[in-house]
C-alpha cells in the first residue's frame, strides 16, 4: 500500500444514507474545510460532492492526496464508493476511498466526550478516522473487482438458501417418515440424501404403509430406476426402507398429502438452487480470468482450490500487497482468536473474533475443508487438532486449519511462488 503524507492530505467522511450523503472534510489540524453538508445520494448529487472536494483541493494548494472515508453501510454506498475512487477531478490527488467497518468507526466514536449530539457529526468522526491512520483496510478496488465480488458474494446467498431449505424439509420428512430422517451418514441408504432417488421415495409413496405393503421387487425396481442402475445393492437398500417404514411413526391420513406436498416443494427449491449454483460457478470462472493472473494461478496451484474458492478468495482481498504479513490478513478474514486468559488460568476455549470479512472467512473456510481432503500434510494437521479436544472437535480442527492455510496463502502470494509439496513441510 502506498505511503501516505498525512501532513498534505484531505481527509473527506462520508456519512451514508439511502437517500442523503453528509460530508465532513478536515485537514491533518482537524480544521473543517467541508462541515456537515449534504449530498443526494443520486449520481448528480455525487457528481456534486466530487466538485465540492476538488474545489476545497484546488484552494489549498498544500493538499497533494485526498483519502474518502465511509461506513459500508449495505449497498447504498457503492455507487458512491465507485464513482469516487474513478473519478477524473480526483485523481490527480492519489485518491483512495475506504470503506469502514460501522463498528470500528462506533468504537472509535467512544473516544470523543465533547462532541455535539446530531447525526451529522458521524462524518466528522469518519473523516478523523481516517485522519489518525486508523485505516489498515485495502482500499476500493473498482469495477472489475466489484463484478467479480458480486458473483461470489452471490454464490455464498445461494448456499445459504440450499442449507436452509434442506433444513426446512427435514422438519417435514421427519414428521412424515421419522425413522428415515433419523439414519446417520453411515446407515444412511443413499449418498445424497437430497437426490432423486431420495425423493422419488418420500414423495411418490404417500404414507408409510404404502412403502411396507409394496412388494420387495417391486420397491428394488423402483429404486434402481430412480438411481439409474447407480446403487449397488438395491435389495438391501429397499430392506432398509422398509425396516425404517416400519419403525416410523403413523399420522393422520390428512397430515401425508400436505407433507408430501411441502416435502416436494423443497426438493424442487433445492434442485433450482443447486442449477443456479452451477451457473454462478460458470460465472465466476469467466470473470476471473485475466484479473490479476498470477494470484489466481498461485492459489490454484494448491491442491484443493478450484477457480471458483480462488476467485472468492482474490474478490475479497485484492491483492496480497494490501497486507504486510499473514496475521493481517487472518484478522480481516476474522479468523483470529480473543485471549480469555487471567494469572495462571489459560482458557482453552477461546472463541473466534469473525470481526472481519464474513465472505473471505467463508472462502478460505470452505477451500481449507477442501485442501484437508486434497493435500496430506494438511489432513494429518487436521486430525492433529481434531484428536487434542473433546468438544468443538470439528469446527476447532478446521479453524485451525484454516489459519494455517492463510500462512501458507500469504507466503505463496507475497513470494510469487506456486505451490510445492516438499517445500510447504
């Protein structure tokens, strides 16, 4: 990140709203040079603001860069982050727009006892925010970055809304076949529990007893046809079935067809979800390519990381060059840990900050479980962690894990080095 001469730089906050943008700039002595005015948030109105800071630049000819602060208020600052940072009058004057976290910028509020008590004043402490050299965050990266962020801030939508629907239609699965919704992954009669072969069985046999009065050759065909001659063993899989049939709960005649009505219903939601999913994946493959290159290439040398956990990866950061060292970039991802030590008491049960880029946390969680099944050093880690605890195991090991791959990430990155087996023991 360049160096920044706090001495000859305006510092602009910008206090976002859906419809109103107040804007407060000051100058390295915390005089106002811009105090308390407002901005439609309209592209006129931001049009505007940018030949307001340009005027106050071209009048104070010791201002040689200009750094514009705001909270990243939802999505109603980003044509206004966007504009800015792009914008010809400004760019002359080296300028950065940040966008902050509403917490930091809250805690950093507290600071001040004398302040005036008007909504206002929020640009002001943006703006010393920004003044004081508390930024550690990149700055905004632009269209290409943007296009790409959506994509893969949109996949992650996507997989929250397949999650919460598999978990919508379990309740129903189990009020209607309990014993099915109760098998574990290792008694479980099929690989996908969401699949067409799971759903053909909970929703084309509408009770219970229909599954236990159908022949077993019959349910065996049936089975075979829905998995596409995919399973096995069919006999036994329609064995299981109708022992689980037998063991469930009965209902009312008039609780299966609404059940079986809902239970379709999320199956047809999942499958819609999951054929966006693959769309979005398609997408985001195309929009990476040629955005910075050589990051993408470094990351996908790593055995588990695919186009589409380095494209949401690089979306959230950038570049490496916006962090001097690897526990940087682990405390904007969030996955950094508060000490909850006292004298010679050492918690063992810390929890993670998640402070940080909810959406980078997620990628290098997500790439880590994948590289955990790819990459053998990192499976013996993982199992390392796994065995030390008794609750927690799982989350614990992978968080683990995933700090551990941030390490590795930063040192490939900031080196320009692919990945090598050897040398990563």
């Amino acid at each position: 990140m360049k160096k920044i001469d706090y001495l000859s730089t305006l510092f602009v906050g910008i206090d976002i709203a859906s419809r109103t943008n107040v804007v407060s700039a000051i100058d390295f002595d915390q005089n106002y040079l811009i105090k308390w005015k407002s901005f439609p948030n309209t592209q006129t109105g931001t049009e505007d603001l940018a030949n307001t800071i340009a005027s106050v630049l071209s009048k104070h000819h010791e201002l040689k860069a200009v750094i514009i602060a705001m909270e990243s208020t939802s999505f109603y600052g980003v044509h206004t982050a966007n504009y800015l940072s792009t914008c010809d009058l400004l760019l002359p004057f080296s300028v950065q727009v940040y966008c902050l976290n509403p917490k930091t910028v809250k805690n950093y509020k507290k600071s001040f006892t004398d302040l005036p008590k008007n909504d206002s004043i929020d640009s002001f402490v943006i703006a010393d925010f920004a003044r004081v050299g508390k930024i550690k965050i990149q700055p905004w990266r632009g269209s290409q970055y943007l296009a790409l962020q959506r994509l893969t801030r949109h996949r992650i939508h996507i997989t929250e809304c397949i999650a919460r629907e598999k978990t919508y239609a379990l309740n129903n699965i189990f009020l209607k076949f309990s014993e099915f919704a109760l098998l574990r992954n290792d008694e479980h009669p099929f690989s996908n529990k969401y699949g067409a072969t799971a759903e053909g069985i909970l929703t084309e046999f509408m009770t219970n007893d229909d599954l236990i009065n159908t022949p077993l050759e019959e349910l065996v065909d049936f089975i075979y046809s829905k998995s596409r001659g995919r399973i096995a063993e069919p006999a036994h899989i329609a064995d299981i079935i109708q022992t689980a049939a037998r063991n469930s709960y009965r209902l009312d005649k008039c609780l299966y067809e609404p059940l079986t009505v809902s239970i379709a219903s999320s199956f047809n939601c999942i499958s819609a979800f999951e054929r966006e999913l693959k769309a979005i994946d398609k997408a985001i493959e195309k929009t990476v390519k040629g955005l910075n290159p050589t990051e993408y290439q470094i990351l996908c040398s790593v055995p588990g990381i695919g186009p589409v956990y380095a494209a949401g990866i690089l979306a959230e950061i950038g570049t490496i060059k916006c962090f001097p060292n690897h526990s940087k970039l682990a405390k904007y991802a969030g996955i950094v840990w508060n000490e909850n030590d006292s004298g010679d008491f050492h918690s063992e049960d810390n929890r993670m900050s998640k402070a940080g880029n909810r959406y980078l946390r997620y990628y290098i969680i997500e790439a880590a479980g994948s590289v955990v099944r790819h990459e053998s050093s990192f499976a013996l880690f993982y199992k390392k962690k796994f065995d030390e605890v008794r609750t927690h195991q799982h989350k614990r090991a992978l968080a683990l894990t995933s700090r551990k791959l941030i390490r590795l990430l930063f040192g490939l990155l900031d080196k320009g080095a692919l990945y090598s087996p050897d040398k990563s023991r």
